[in-house]
C-alpha cells in the first residue's frame, strides 16, 4: 500500500515537474529571466521531493524483499523442524533393529537442530530499529543510488538562465 502511494506521488510530481519545466522553457525563450528562474526553483524544489520519495520507494521495495527472505527462511525453518521430528521417530525405530543407521539419523537430526537454533537465533534477536544497521544503510545507499540515476533518465537537464549583463536592460 504504501509503496503505491509512494509511486503515485512520484508520478504527481513528475507531472507537476513536466508542466513547470515548460513554463521555464517559455520563461526563457521570452527572455523572462525573473519569471523562469522562478519556475527554475520549483522545479528544482519538486525534484528533491521526487528523489526523496524515489529513494524511500525504493527501500521500501528492497526491505519488503528482505522480509520475504526472512519469511521464506522462516517457512524453511518450519519445514527443517518437521523433517527433524520424523527423523526421531524414525531414528527411534530403527534403533533395536539396524542402531549404526539410527546413529547416523542421530547425526543428521542433531546437524539440522543446530541449523534451526540458529535459525532461530537469527529471526529472535532483540533488535533497535533506531540504530542503523550496516546492512540498513547499504540498503538506503543502493536506494539512493539507484534513484539518482533514475532521476537522470526520467527528467531533463534544467535550462541555462542566462543572467543579465551590467549595464544592460532587462
């Protein structure tokens, strides 16, 4: 939900960008200079706010990845969790009746309950979402990154606004 109306406002104020732009484009060629440096630091005020919202969008997008990551691991868990009860029951079984295969069963569900403790480990962590991580602020870098070069492709190198030379009429 938020990650769509991140992207709508993106693309309000792209479109709010488009119409300023123009009007700067107009300002110049009629040699406006007041008017099209007006419209020069609202546009430049817009693509601020659209590279904030570019960047957030994306991070929002890379974190939501890591959650199913976390999730799917946690799913994997779940299932590594099942397979280690069969496996005793199992092990259990076959104890009596061939005890060198309910050894190795011993070996391997002991192998997959330290996996899953540390499985565990890994999604219990008392954690503090006001302290930065290194892997959240390479999420925010790549994010940031990425936006600004989206900015590049999607908006137009601003236009020169010539200034007035002393001496002469505006």
């Amino acid at each position: 939900v938020q990650l769509r109306r991140l992207e709508a406002k993106t693309y309000q104020l792209q479109a709010r960008d488009r119409a300023i732009y123009s009007k700067c484009v107009a300002a110049i060629q009629a040699k406006n200079n007041a008017q099209a440096s007006m419209y020069a630091s609202e546009c430049a005020e817009i693509r601020k706010m659209v590279l904030i919202t570019m960047k957030s969008q994306l991070a929002l997008e890379r974190v939501a990845l890591r959650l199913e990551t976390v999730r799917d691991f946690g799913d994997i868990a779940y299932q590594m969790n099942l397979v280690g009860s069969v496996l005793s029951i199992v092990r259990n079984d076959l104890q009596n009746l061939m005890p060198d295969i309910s050894t190795e069963l011993a070996d391997v569900n002991d192998t997959l309950q330290s996996v899953i403790l540390e499985a565990g480990e890994a999604t219990e962590q008392n954690l503090d979402f006001n302290i930065p991580t290194e892997e959240s602020e390479k999420i925010l870098k790549e994010a940031t990154t990425l936006a600004e070069q989206k900015m590049r492709e999607r908006f137009p190198e601003m236009p020169q606004i010539p200034t007035r030379e002393p001496g002469s009429p505006q």
